[in-house]
C-alpha cells in the first residue's frame, strides 16, 4: 500500500512515498508559480524515483502552507503536527524539534508517541527564517547553500544587533562598506539568526532529545550557534531533515491507510 506525504512550503516543496514502513523515494525542489504546480512537479519527480505514477498511491496527506490546495491529497495536517510526527519516525527518542523554514521558525515539543505537546512558532518576522538568510546572503555575494561553510572560516564575527530583517539587511551593507571580511559578516548573519531561534526556543519546556529540521538545518553556521547557545546537541536523523514534514505527512497517510484496512477486515 502506497502512502504519499507532500509539503508545499513558501520556498520549496517537498514530497516523500512509503510503501508500509519504508521510505522508497523523496524529492525537493524550489517552489513553481503556484502551489499546485509545486505538489504536482515535486510528487512526479518522487513517483519517477519510485518507479511508480500517480494512481499507485493510495492515500496522500498534505501540509505546509498551501496544503489546502493540493488537489490529489485526500487530507492535509499542519506543519506542526508533521514534523513532530516526522521527526518521531525517523528517531523514536526525540522529544523536541526546531524546525526553521522559508517564513517561519517553530519549536515543538513531542509526546510518547511522536503527537505534539506544545508548540511556539514565530511567523510576525523573517530575521529568525530561510528568507532572512536568502536575502542576507545574497547581499555579501555568497550562495545560500555556502553560507554557512563560509562563516566557519570567520575568527572574528560581526555583531548583527537588529532584529528586523530589513534593518539586518543594513547593516550587512554597513559592514561591508567598512570592508569587513566575507567570512566574519556571514558568521554574524548566521549568528544573529540563531540568536532569534533562541529567544524563541527559550519560551518553551524543551525536553531532550532535540532534532532540527527544515532547509536552515543545512547551514552548519546556524546550527552549531544554536548548539554552543542552548548548551544542546541536535540528534542526527537518519533523513534528510529538509523532508521532516512531508515524512510526518507520508506517515499520517500511511495510519490513514491502516485504519481503512482494519475497517475493512472487521466487516
């Protein structure tokens, strides 16, 4: 029985296909014109890894944040409840997510059995997401995805003390017209995103084990300043933890699935 689990989130999408317990494909890929574009495109690319089309799934969960308009999925749940639930299938002891993406940042804390307990999520500002970082590095000349290899070249990191993006833009602009070097502004930048992260992270009970998901998981300068900062160590999830919340959906389809056959062997 096939289980699908897509997620279209402001930057990118992601969709992830099991079959029973196991993952057999996953694709990401930068957000089309319109949601539906997105779900469509990302979930043929998994389809065509799989080996498979689009009536071989069976039951399909969406989430993210145009989750309300993916045509082919027959339920939708919040990204909230995905990457808890995704998180928690790829490591049975994690009890805490911080899961930053394009727009907004989330702090999750998780029950015994992978449902969420409580939750903080900041999506009134950028400074603490994807976006902030995308802009930020753009402006110093370096792409997203080297950002944070860069800023661990940097001995002495910047201060970034706004807490606007839009100010944060400027004053990157202002440390490079004083030729500061490339290194130390992205080292600042990664910095005062994981500060944001923090203060946010800080309002919640977090309980170990702590995982991150989301794109920004991927930038090694954010994610060891949120280490030193909350004293932690993330686990290691055996995914790519950019697939955390179409994983938690594929896994919410997959019980759907469960559900019916039982149903269906009771009458």
């Amino acid at each position: 029985m096939i289980a699908a689990g897509c997620d279209v989130g402001s930057l990118t999408a992601k969709a992830v296909i099991m079959d029973e317990d196991a993952v057999i494909a996953s694709k990401i890929i930068r957000d089309l014109k319109t949601p539906v574009e997105s779900a469509r495109a990302v979930m043929s690319e998994a389809l065509r890894e799989a080996g498979l089309v689009f009536p071989n799934i069976n039951f399909c969960c969406s989430t993210g944040y145009g989750r309300h308009s993916i045509p082919f999925a027959l339920m939708n749940m919040s990204e909230i409840s995905c990457h808890a639930m995704g998180a928690f299938w790829a490591d049975r002891s994690v009890r805490t997510v911080i899961d930053i993406g394009g727009q907004d940042c989330k702090v999750i804390s998780l029950d015994a059995g992978g449902m969420v307990s409580d939750f903080i999520m900041n999506d009134k500002c950028a400074a603490g997401t994807g976006r902030s970082l995308e802009i930020l590095s753009r402006c110093i000349g370096v792409p997203l995805e080297k950002l944070g290899a860069v800023s661990l070249k940097s001995w002495r990191p910047v201060p970034i003390t706004n807490k606007c993006s839009i100010f944060m833009e400027l004053e990157v602009l202002q440390h490079m017209y004083k030729g500061r070097k490339t290194a130390d502004i992205a080292a600042g930048i990664n910095e005062a995103v994981a500060k944001r992260v923090v203060t946010l992270a800080r309002t919640i009970d977090m309980r170990d084990e702590v995982a991150i998901t989301g794109g920004v998981s991927k930038n090694i300068g954010v994610v060891r300043n949120l280490e030193r900062l909350l004293d932690i160590r993330f686990k290691p999830l055996p995914v790519d933890p950019q697939i955390i919340g179409a994983l938690g959906a594929a896994v919410f389809a997959a019980n759907e699935l469960k559900k019916l056959r039982n149903a269906e062997v009771a009458v």
